[in-house]
C-alpha cells in the first residue's frame, strides 16, 4: 500500500514549518507587524516602513501578492474593520499558523546568531590580545 | 461585500488615476479580489507624505517595480489560473524546474514498478499494435509516400500497355511535354566460360538509360555513345560481379561469351544502384548492353520490345503528358492502322502513369487492406490499454486522495499520471519498434515477390519517429483519459469509505462494457476477414487445376543460336530423349509454356485468332505448341476425341485439341468439335482431334480463355525458350541433380538455372493468397486473444472489486449458480451487442476484400456465423473463468477480511 513517504513533492514536506523557512526579510517584517495586532494594507505599509527603519519599502501591489500568499498558506487571515467610517477597510489578523511561522524563523535566526557570536567574540578577544 | 464606492474617485489626485489604470494590466481575478485595495492603499501613501522627495520615491516604487508584478501575476494565473479563482491551495512557486521533471519522472517509475503486471501489459499491448501498425506502414511508406531512389523521380512517367517498338519510341520523342525518354528491353543469355554455363537475365538499354536513372560505375565504366555502334561491350551489375567474379576487378577489360559471341566488360555498376523494376523483366538484370540497332527487326513496328520511360519537362504534368500522348496514339493509329488500331476500330492507346504508379501501383490495395487491419489491432489493444488503465485509476483513488489530502492539486495529480502515461508510452515505443522491426523481416520472408521495391523497406528514422508519436497518442488518449476521469472522481468518497469500495461508479461501468464491445465487433471483423481469405485459399488448393501437379518436375530450356524451327527441335528433342531415358522418369515432353508458368495476369506466350476457315475471330486463343509425352505427363481430361499419337503430329493438316470453351464458342459442344477443322492466323490450318477440360493454365485463381494445343512442329517461329517437363515415378528428390545431368550430357553449355516441381510451381502461384490469409489470420487471432484477454480481465476485476459484497449475499442466502449468472452475463452483454456491430461491419469489410476472393462470396453467411460463434464462444470462456471465481467466495473470508 501507498505510505506517504513514496511522495517526494514539495507539498508533502510543506507540512514540516521548517521547510518554509528562511522567510525573506519582507515576510518577517510583515509577519511581525501583524503579530502586535490587526492592520489594513496602508497600516501595513506604514509600521514596515518605520519598524525597518526604512531598509524595506513597500509598494501596494508587491504587498497584496504577498498578502495574498500568506492567506492561501494560512498565515494570516482577512477581517473586515467595521469600526472606522463608512468606507470599510479590509484588514489582516496573523493566525496561529502565522504565529508558529515567525516563532520558527525568530528562533531559527537566534540559532544562527547564537552559533556565530561566540565566534565573533572569540575573535573580538584574540585580537585584543 | 460592498466596496468603496466609485463616486469617491472623482476628483482623486492624478497619481492615484494612474495608478488605478495601471493596475487593469493585473490578471482579472487578481484585480478583482484586491484592486481596489492597492489603489487605496497606494492613495494612503501618496497622501501621508507630500514632500517632493517622499513623493518621488513613492511613484518611483510603486510604479517601477508593477512590470514586474504584472508578469508575476500573469505567470500564476497561467499556470493556476483555476486555483487562483477558486481560491483553492496550489502551487505557489512558479517556473519550469528541471528538478521537479527528473522528480517527475523518479515517482512515475517508481509507481510503475509498483504494479509490473499492469506496466508489462500495457507496454506489451502498446507494442504489439504500434508495432504491427508500424510494420505495415513502413512498407507502405516506402512503397508510396517514399520518392523513387532517382533524379526527378517526381517527374518520371511509364507508357502503359505492355512494350513497344523502336519506331514508336521515336513518336514518343515528338511529345513536347516529355524532355527524355529512355527505353530496354530483356531477354535471357547464357554465359559460358566462366564455370558451370549460366542462365542470365540481360538487359538491353538506350543511350542515355543510366544518366537518367542516375547510375553510376563501382569500376570501369558504363556505356558510353560510341558502344551503341557495334553493341559488343556489357556492363555488369554489382551483385553479378560479386556472384560470378567474387568482385575481382580484373575481369574489366576481358572479354566474356555471351550466348557464344565475344563481349567486353566494360564496367560494374554501382552496388547502391536500384534497378528500375518496370523496366527490366524479372527480378534484377544482370548484364546491361547497349541496344543493338543492326537487329533486323529494329525498324518493325511489330516488334515490340521496349519498356519506355520518359522525364517530364520542368514545368509540365501527367495530364500534359496523356495529352500529348493521346494525340500520338491518334496520329499512328492513322498512319499504320494495321498496327494501332483493333478489330473492333477502337484505337490502341498510350496510358501514361508515373513511374512510381506503375512499380508499385498493384500492390496498394493488399497493403491499404493490411494497414486496415492492423488499424483494427491497433484499436483493440488501445480498448484493452483503456481497461487496464481504469483499473489502475481506481486501484489508486486512495493513494490519490490522500495525496491530495497531503497538498497536492490536482494539477500535480494529473503531471505524475501524465509522466506515467509518457513513461508507458516510450516504453512502448521501443517494444513497437522492436516488433516492427521482428514483423518486417518475417512479412518480407513471407512474401518477397508480392511486394515490390521489397529490398528497399527498411526501418528509419521517420518510422521511429511515427511509432513514437503513434504510441505517445496512444498511451495519452487510451491511457491517461481513462485514469484521469477515474482520478478525477470519487477522491474524497474513497477517502471516506476506506479506499474500499470503489468502482467508479455507473459511467466507468457502461465504459468498461462499451469498450467490450467495441473490442468484440473490432475483432469480429478481423477474425472474419481471416475466415474468408483463409477458406479463399483453402478453396484455391482444393481447386481441380485440371492438369497432373504430382511427380512432375519442370526446367525452363534456353536454347539459343538456331533461325529455324527444324533444327532447333531436333536439338530438343535430343534433350528430351535423354532425360525421358534417365532411371525413374516416365515419360518427358516440352512445350512453350507450362501451366502455371505465368500466372498473376502476365500471360505468356503466343496468342492469335482462330476460327472456322474461312471466318475471322473475335476474340484471340493462347496457342500452346507442345510436343513428346505432353499429354501423359500432364494428363489432362480429354472430354471427345483422344490425342494425337507422335507419329501423327507430323501430319497435314497438323492435328490439334482445343480446350472445351473454344470448342463450345467455335462448334456449339465439344463432340461437334471433333474431325473438324479450323485456322489459326499465322499458323494455317489445323484437324481437330479432341477437346480437352477447361484448365488453370494462368493460375489457380483465373481461367485459362480460348485456348488450343497444337504439335510443335506446326509452331511457324523460334521461340527464345521452351519449357520441359517429366513425370517421375518413385522417389524423386534427387530429380533435380538426374535431370541436369541429363542435360548436360547432350548440351554441355546449356544452362539449367531451375528445376521445379509442379508442386513448387502451384505453391507460388497461391502464394498471394496464402501470404494475405496467413497474415489476417494471425491478426484475427491476436485480436481475438486481446478481446479475451480484455474482457476476462475486466471481469475479474469486478469481481475483485465486490467481492465483499458477493460474501455479503452468500451469506445473506444467495445462490452461487444466480452469482455466477450475474457474472456471466455482465461479460456476455456488451460481447453479443459488439457481435452485431461486428456483423454489420464485418459485412462492410468483406466487400472491400472481395477481389481478392476466390470460391466464396463476400458476405458469406456460414463464415459469418463461424466468425461469431468463435468470438461468443471466447467471450463465454473468458467470462466463465471469472464467474466461477465469483461463484467460490467463501463469505465467512471476505468478510472476516473487512
């Protein structure tokens, strides 16, 4: 009978949140900024754009391709804000899938930060030497 | 959900406009879904900071980086375009990625080995119809999509009927739509001083013969102009080089004898040269001599002699060419009616066909009917690879749906189902190939003489390149379809219900039945075009020849260098003295043509009118001067009258028998034949002694026309050759070493190129029809087999399939007698249905084989009933096994089994 270790696509190994990591840069921004609360795609734009200290600019249409991904991966989830004014504005909440997502990637990049810091302090004292 | 209304875009800054129409170059669905918020979003950012810079930067981003986005967008919506819409998980990460083919490629293998009987019989199946289709196309490919192997082929013509003479290739010439013509004639020689003497087929051609079939030498020469003066040189052909001469270069430049006189070799011809085979006799020439233009009869417009071959000009066609050739027919026919125009006043025409008509033309219609056939085969092993197909889709819904379950859409479902389906088929590819290339060497073994250009038909590139495309759309049509219908279903209803119970439901059932019985009707037809021709040739052997075929032995006798009938007899008759003397023979006698000498409509040799003196003939006799023993070594029945003793064939009038339908046609009935006397043109008058039975002197398969016997002595020509022929008594297998010896001890020189039973000779003139029946009945019975095959499988297969639901009913009190019925007549069903279109088509069929018939009609209702009962008789076996399986469930096992 078919074990679904037979099964080599990509799809199959999507099930491990490792094999989704590393994030790209923007991802994690995005990721992150969510995670202090729901946003609308200009919010969006704004906290990015401070949070990175301007090293990431976003434009709306890259910005709703990846909002887009993010909600089909399950990452994030579309709520409609209907506190503000007349003109509804549609907002993005992070899911706990999100949450695992960047936990993961925050963890992964301590990991990788961990391993190379003694390195550099070992060599920031050899030098001082 | 409402959207931002439209009103609030009036008055919008006009960055914010152009933003708003750039985005219409996203993918609607894209658009659709988050447009308005871009516009907006992007409408927010160029409101929150006013500075130029700020600004700047703004446009620059959101502007600069859409051509990008926008091809993005377009290349999922491509690629997912469904799943974008639906909203359903996909793909995300676009591009052809080479990994993920070899992936591809990795997974369908390894899932093929999973189930070798499945791939096996697939790949089997695929390569038995691709290879049969294959091998009959490629001789029809060579034979007529294939140019001719010579320069211009496509603009070289033939005058038809029959040859003709010197001064009429001279009317040809003043045809302004033909820019050349080429002309040879055949005749036999011997060569002697080379070894044992030998019988040889030389060609005699006209000047320009081998530039305009594009020849060249492998050594020496070929004919140059000044060699038609005295015609005293011969070229060689390459395969006679190496026979007599084992390719010795020196004999170029010797002189060889031919039929006595000294010739010079001037040179081989090139091995890659083809002969052209309507223009040459037989099957190849061996020597090829200029035409020798001081032969008395050059200028004799009776003499017809010539093969006549012409080269379109550049810009001129066929019809251009008939035009011409019709107003040549009408001007001759004018100025010698005596030789162009019929009894009747009809003129004699010139039909002009291509070249490539006129060398394969007669065999288009066997091998258009075998490509039939093969079609056929190639159907039902395509309905089997259906079957098979379906039923590994089912088998597989579970593992299907639990990788859908895992992630994968189906568009990654369908690839790996896909590459499996073009896995199958470059597997059965190279199996097809492999059998074209065992079916070709088998159908040209089988039959040399039927085909022509037979040397020719090799398997190439492009044949490889048809199996493969022939397969691919097998395999993609009969085999992925069928799978993806099945994949397509019942994904999450197998996934519920354990991957148990799955049969593909109603459609995939009725599939299955209406592949039965288009595999039924398909095979019907084959199997009954088998039975005709099978009882055609049977009918063919069975059939009275009217001549003895038992123990006599024949050998063609070309003897050469005599002007005069008496002389030239005296020396046969020598011969035939020694041979009737050799132990064991009986009795020897010769004549010009023996019976069945020249079958398939070649008519051999001396036809002229007779009739009652003093009245003309309206139709001609073949005319067969014999002499010895003739009428006790073939012993034909006499019906009035008796034979003319040896002594009384020198009598005056010469004593002749005519055969029963010129008796009738002349005197109203053979007994009033007898005593009376008739005259032959050119051959004077003639007693008739006797009347003899209708025989098969042309071939088994045709009647032999008027004909009469008469002595030899009253033949008033030489003929190039006779035939003798001795009935042995006894053991008779070194009759063909006695006989030569014979020969050779009165004419040392003379050779005996073939001695043949009458049994050989009646084996190859059936050999058409035993080549077709052979054929059609091993294609009836592998269609037959695979029908079986198919609905015993499918069958089984159910049955499999519900076995649980059988152990339910036998345990529910079910007999296993009315289990068994159900079985048997799910098998039995869709096998009657397809025995009645079968029927019907079969009927069709039998009309398209209806000239190659002999004794049984086309729609022959006994070999119909015999066809069908044999196929629901399959039909009821391959059913009954499966049945029977049904019948032994134990239902305690299958359902302790759940």
């Amino acid at each position: 009978m078919y074990t679904s270790s037979d099964y080599e696509s990509p799809d199959v190994y999507a099930m491990d949140i490792n094999d989704l990591l590393p994030l790209a840069p923007r991802d994690l921004l995005i990721l992150s900024v969510l995670s202090q609360g729901p946003l609308h795609g200009y919010g969006i734009v704004r906290a990015v754009t401070e949070r990175s200290d301007s090293g990431v600019l976003l434009d709306p249409a890259n910005l709703y391709r990846v909002l887009r991904r993010m909600t089909r991966d399950g990452w994030i989830v579309e709520t409609e804000d209907e506190s503000e004014d007349a003109a509804r504005r549609r907002t993005y909440a992070i899911t706990r899938t999100g949450q695992s997502v960047l936990r993961a990637e925050v963890s992964r990049l301590e990991r990788l930060l961990g391993t190379v810091r003694p390195a550099l302090a070992n060599g920031g004292r050899r030098r001082s030497k | 959900v409402s959207r931002t209304p439209s009103s609030g875009r009036r008055g919008e800054p006009v960055a914010v406009h152009a933003y708003r129409v750039i985005l219409a170059l996203l993918p609607k669905p894209v658009r659709d879904r988050d447009g308005e918020e871009m516009a907006s979003t992007f409408s927010a950012m160029w409101a929150a900071d006013a500075s130029l810079p700020a600004r700047l930067g703004c446009l620059a981003r959101s502007f600069g980086r859409m051509p990008g986005v926008v091809a993005a967008e377009w290349w999922d919506h491509w690629r997912h375009h469904r799943y974008h819409a639906r909203g359903v998980r996909g793909y995300e990460r676009g591009g052809v990625d080479m990994n993920a083919i070899v992936r591809g490629v990795r997974v369908g293998l390894r899932s093929l080995s999973r189930t070798p009987s499945f791939t096996c019989s697939t790949v089997l199946l695929l390569g038995l119809g691709v290879g049969a289709v294959t091998t009959i196309f490629t001789v029809a490919d060579h034979l007529f999509l294939r140019p001719l192997p010579y320069p211009h082929a496509d603009r070289l013509v033939r005058v038809q009927n029959g040859s003709h003479s010197f001064p009429s290739l001279r009317d040809f010439q003043s045809m302004p739509s033909v820019e050349a013509w080429v002309a040879s004639s055949t005749e036999e020689v011997s060569l002697t001083g080379e070894g044992d003497p030998v019988r040889l087929l030389q060609a005699r051609v006209t000047e320009d013969f081998f530039s305009f079939f594009g020849a060249g030498p492998d050594v020496g020469r070929l004919l140059l102009p000044e060699d038609f003066g005295a015609a005293d040189v011969v070229v060689l052909s390459f395969g006679t080089w190496e026979r007599l001469w084992g390719r010795d270069p020196r004999v170029v430049g010797r002189t060889i004898r031919i039929d006595g006189a000294p010739v010079l070799v001037a040179g081989v011809l090139d091995a890659a040269f083809t002969q052209p085979e309507v223009m040459v006799d037989g099957v190849a020439a061996d020597l090829w001599r200029p035409v020798d233009r001081s032969h008395p009869m050059i200028e004799d417009r009776g003499w017809h002699t010539l093969a006549v071959a012409g080269r379109l000009a550049p810009e001129a066609t066929i019809e251009d060419a008939a035009r011409d050739a019709a107003v040549v027919a009408e001007r001759r026919a004018r100025d010698v009616p005596d030789q162009y125009t019929r009894r009747d006043g009809s003129i004699v025409e010139l039909p002009i066909v291509s070249l490539q008509e006129a060398t394969v033309g007669g065999a288009r219609e066997g091998l258009n009917l075998l490509l039939g056939a093969v079609t056929l085969l190639l159907l039902v092993a395509c309905a089997n690879v259906a079957h098979l197909s379906m039923a590994r889709g089912l088998a597989r819904t579970r593992e299907l749906a639990v990788r859908r379950a895992l992630g994968a859409g189906t568009p990654a479902l369908a690839g790996q189902l896909f590459t499996e389906s073009l896995l199958v088929a470059a597997a059965g590819t190279l199996v097809g190939v492999g059998m074209a290339s065992l079916g070709l060497r088998a159908l040209l073994a089988l039959s040399p003489q039927a085909l022509p250009r037979a040397e020719a038909v090799t398997l190439d590139a492009r044949v490889l390149l048809f199996a493969a495309a022939l397969s691919a759309l097998t395999a993609l049509v009969f085999g992925l379809l069928p799978s993806l219908r099945v994949a397509g279903k019942g994904v999450l209803s197998a996934l519920r219900s354990g991957g148990r119970g799955a049969t593909g439901g109603r459609v995939a059932s009725s599939l299955r039945a209406a592949l039965v019985t288009g595999e039924v009707s398909l095979s019907l037809v084959l199997v009954f075009s088998a039975g005709l021709l099978l009882r055609s040739f049977a009918g063919l052997q069975d059939e009275p020849l009217g001549f003895r075929v038992e123990d006599v032995w024949t050998m063609p006798l070309g003897l050469t260098g005599e002007d005069e009938v008496g002389p030239w007899m005296e020396r046969l008759e020598r011969l035939r003295e020694a041979v009737a003397e050799t132990p064991g023979v009986r009795s020897a006698a010769y004549g010009l043509s023996i019976p069945l000498e020249h079958t398939g409509g070649n008519r051999c040799c001396w036809r002229t009118g007779v009739a009652r003196p003093g009245e003309e003939s309206d139709q001609p006799t073949y005319m067969h001067p014999v002499a010895g023993d003739w009428f006790d070594v073939f012993e034909p029945r006499v019906l009035a009258g008796r034979m003319w003793s040896r002594e009384a064939a020198r009598a005056e009038p010469s004593p002749a028998l005519l055969n029963e339908s010129l008796a009738v046609a002349l005197f109203g009935s053979a007994e009033g034949a007898v005593d009376r006397e008739v005259e032959a043109g050119g051959a004077g008058g003639f007693r008739v002694v006797g009347v003899v039975a209708e025989d098969r002197h042309y071939g088994a398969d045709a009647t032999h026309g008027w004909a009469m016997y008469i002595p030899m002595e009253a033949m008033p020509f030489v003929p190039g050759s006779a035939h003798l022929a001795v009935r042995v008594e006894g053991a008779s297998d070194d009759a063909p070493e006695r006989l030569r010896e014979a020969v050779w001890s009165v004419e040392p020189d003379l050779p005996v190129p073939l001695v043949r039973s009458m049994e050989q000779w009646a084996s190859v003139a059936t050999a058409g029809t035993r080549f077709e029946s052979i054929l059609f009945t091993a294609f009836g019975a592998v269609a037959l087999l695979l029908a079986a095959g198919g609905l015993y499988g499918t069958l089984l297969y159910v049955v499999g399939l519900e076995r649980r639901d059988m152990g339910i009913r036998l345990a529910l009190g079910a007999k296993r007698r009315s289990l068994e019925a159900r079985v048997l007549a799910r098998g039995l069903r869709p096998a009657m249905l397809g025995a009645v279109f079968g029927a019907a088509a079969a009927w069709g069929a039998g009309r398209l084989l209806q000239n190659r018939l002999f004794g049984v009609e086309a729609d022959d209702p006994s070999t119909l009933a015999l066809a069908v009962t044999v196929l629901l008789a399959t039909a009821a076996l391959a059913s009954w096994l499966p049945a029977r399986r049904a019948g032994a469930i134990d239902p305690i096992e299958t359902l302790r089994e759940e």
